[in-house]
C-alpha cells in the first residue's frame, strides 16, 4: 500500500512543497520514485511522517528531529515514546485550560486571581526538584492532586497552609524551644499536612523515606531564601528545621 505525495500532502495538513523539502534533506525520503518522477509513500514512510509532524509540533527544529529519528533503536519503541510525548502534551495542555477556567471563575465571582493561579500549567517550578529527589511518580502524583483542584479547593489550601505557616512563624517569635510540646505539635501537623499530598513518601506510609523527606524539608526551608523569607528571617526558618529534625528523631524513627 503506498500513496502520491498529493495524497500524503492533503491528509497530513501539510503541502507538497513540505514534503519535498523533508526529502532533499534526508529527513523523509519517499519509499520511492516513480518513472514519472511522482514521489510515493508506503506505510513505514508515512509512520515516520507521523513522527516527524509530532516531534515538529512540540517546538523541535527539523536538525534535532532528524537526530531523534536517526537515535531509534525500533519502531515499537519509537511509538511507545511518540505516545508518552503526546500524553505529555496532553497533560501540560488541560493544565492550562485548568489555570485559564479559575482565572475566569475568579473574575466571574468578582475575585482577583493570584498571579500563581494564573500561571499554573505555565511553569510547573519545583518539578526537577521533585522528580529529582523523590522521583517522576511523586511529581506527577501531587501535581495531578493539585491541579485536580478547583479554585476553591486551592484557596482553602493555601489558607490552610498560611495558617501552619503563621503558627511556626509566632511559636518562634514567642521563643518556644525547637524540642518544645508546642513546637513538636506543629512539627506534627507539618508531617500530617505533607501527607495529605499523593506522592509523597509520608503519603505512602514509607516509614524511612518519610523521614528523610522532612528532614531535608527542614534543611531546605534554611538554605532557601524563599523559605527564610516565608518563616519570618532565616533563624524562624532554622526553628522550624530543628523541630522537624527532632520530630523525626523522636517519632518517625522509632520501631513502629
């Protein structure tokens, strides 16, 4: 089975002229020439052209095109990638629709939208974060909780969260001790609060990951600015750190 460059042309969306220019750079070749000088196309021609049109529309130039193609080890495998692509896509895509639809809702109820609202499915920020310290699964877990949300349910949780927030910040202040019963209970409302997101090895009930988790949540609310600025000035964030840190040594480390 084989089809005219016209008939490949029209299907695809794309012209004649495209798919010459494809051919004279070795990108796609037709499966052959006729006599008459027409190009034709067989089902593996095509299938690359599937390829090719997909990889075009994630914003790839036609040289790296060619290097992905030339780097497949099998067709199975290339389609396999050519799917996880595409739910990828699909997936950043129905973000967007998502942070579009609240920044409406906010403005139909007569709210002003936060610019993070705005923006979410744009810059997913903490993603190599994540990904990088807990894995592409906890990503993609809490990510799909999160962006599972309406604008409601986001705002009760980041209320929720400023409320924890606070709570740290004025134990602090007040100069409760790390090791303190009041310290400890929100270093106990921290973890729950940690656990109330998919993906999470607290989440999990990963006894030994949950912990590292929080102590490196704890290490990291110290060394990032975001975070000293967040609890108040680096010593509220370094009270925070400590009271995790024993939390876990008195808690989260002991036999079950």
């Amino acid at each position: 089975m084989e089809w005219t460059i016209q008939q490949v042309a029209r299907r695809a969306g794309v012209t004649s002229r495209t798919l010459r220019h494809y051919d004279d750079i070795g990108l796609l070749p037709p499966s052959r020439v006729g006599a008459n000088g027409y190009r034709y196309y067989d089902v593996d021609a095509v299938a690359r052209l599937q390829r090719v049109l997909v990889l075009r529309d994630l914003g790839l130039s036609l040289p790296v095109i060619a290097e992905v193609l030339d780097r497949e080890a099998d067709e199975e495998t290339a389609l396999q990638e050519q799917i996880r692509l595409l739910e990828a896509e699909r997936e950043r895509v129905d973000r967007r629709i998502r942070a579009v639809r609240r920044t409406l809702d906010a403005r139909r109820s007569g709210q002003d939208p936060t610019m993070d609202m705005m923006l979410e499915g744009f810059n997913d920020s903490y993603e190599d974060e994540v990904v990088a310290r807990w894995g592409e699964r906890a990503f993609r877990l809490s990510n799909e909780w999160w962006h599972g949300k309406d604008m409601r349910e986001q705002l009760a949780w980041k209320r929720d969260t400023d409320e924890l927030v606070d709570a740290w910040a004025t134990a602090w202040r007040e100069g409760a001790s790390p090791r303190s019963d009041r310290a400890q209970a929100l270093a106990a409302r921290h973890v729950a609060w940690l656990g109330a997101i998919p993906g999470t090895p607290v989440a999990d009930g990963d006894r030994e990951q949950a912990g590292l988790m929080v102590r490196c949540l704890g290490d990291m609310y110290v060394t990032d600015p975001d975070f000293a600025t967040t609890y108040g000035s680096v010593e509220g964030a370094a009270f925070v750190r400590d009271a995790l840190h024993e939390y876990v040594r008195v808690t989260m480390s002991s036999a079950p």
